[in-house]
C-alpha cells in the first residue's frame, strides 16, 4: 500500500490525514489517543505493531504548544505512519500508551524529561537522562542555551546565551 493509498484509507477515521514527501501524518485529539492506537494497532489491513518512536517539538506562541508525534511501522504491511497531537501548555498531559506498547516506557520518559509533558498512567514516569533535581527541561523552546565561557588564543568567547548579536 503506497502513502496516497493508506492516507485514503485513513481519512474517513482521522480528521486530517497528511501526506508530505511520500509519509503519511494523521492528526487525533489527545483525549482519544489510546483508542486511535488501539484502531491502528488491531484493525486488518493496517497493523501498526510496532511504536518505532515517540517524539516532541515545542512551538511557543502557538495554541497547542506542544506536539507530539507517534511513529508506527507495520511489520506485516511493510508500511509506516505518523500520529500527531498537539497538548497545550496550560496542562502539558496525554494518555500514556504502554499499555498497548511496552516499549514505548522508555520513549515515553525521554519526552518527559526533555519537554515535560506528563504521560498519564505511566508506570515508572521519571527522568531518564537528567538527573532527577535537574530543574527544567532542556528540549523546550525556552530553556536557556547555557554553554561554557571559553578563552583560546587571548580572546573571549561568552556561552552561546550570554552572546550579544
């Protein structure tokens, strides 16, 4: 099944159904995210039986804030789809998705300890990578870029956030 066939497929369940550059991006509500899965997940024909990614942008300014993005691969089918949810930033919070993706745990924390969306239902939800009273979360828009005073050669070059233009 090509892109333009599976997003046909798909657009009578998705409200929108993108296809760019030869990939196809679904758009679902977070409140039902589970249940749009579960659909892709059991339903003949698709089978999406592999959670391959779980990823995060932050686009501040913007109404939902934060969007996240699923990545499943078929391993019947051979063919690959994006879901896409945007959480606000009021209450940065979806469903998480290991009941019906175990690996997605580990995914799942990564997007928690680098924007700080929460994953409801998670059954280990801490930091992965920072350590646990790191505060803030490195990945967002607004997180200071930080850096390390440098001198070489009798110059002076400030951390990236320090830097004038």
């Amino acid at each position: 099944m090509n892109a333009g066939d599976l997003a046909a497929r798909l657009s009578p369940k998705f409200t929108e159904a993108v296809v760019a550059r030869d990939e196809v991006t679904v758009t679902v509500d977070p409140s039902g995210i589970i249940a749009m899965l579960e659909f892709l997940r059991d339903e003949p024909g698709l089978e999406f039986d592999w959670l391959s990614d779980v990823s995060a942008t932050d686009r501040p300014g913007r109404d939902p804030r934060f969007w996240l993005a699923y990545h499943l691969y078929s391993t019947t089918h051979h063919h690959r789809l994006r879901v896409s949810a945007g959480v606000p930033e009021s209450r940065p919070s979806i469903r998480s998705v290991t009941s019906l993706f175990p690996g997605a745990s580990w995914l799942e924390r990564e997007v928690f300890d680098f924007f700080g969306i929460r994953f409801e239902g998670h059954p280990d939800l801490k930091r992965i990578i920072m350590p646990e009273d790191w505060e803030g979360h490195p990945l967002r828009k607004d997180y200071g870029l930080g850096g390390v005073p440098t001198r070489y050669h009798g110059a002076f070059i400030p951390p990236v956030d320090e830097r004038g233009s």
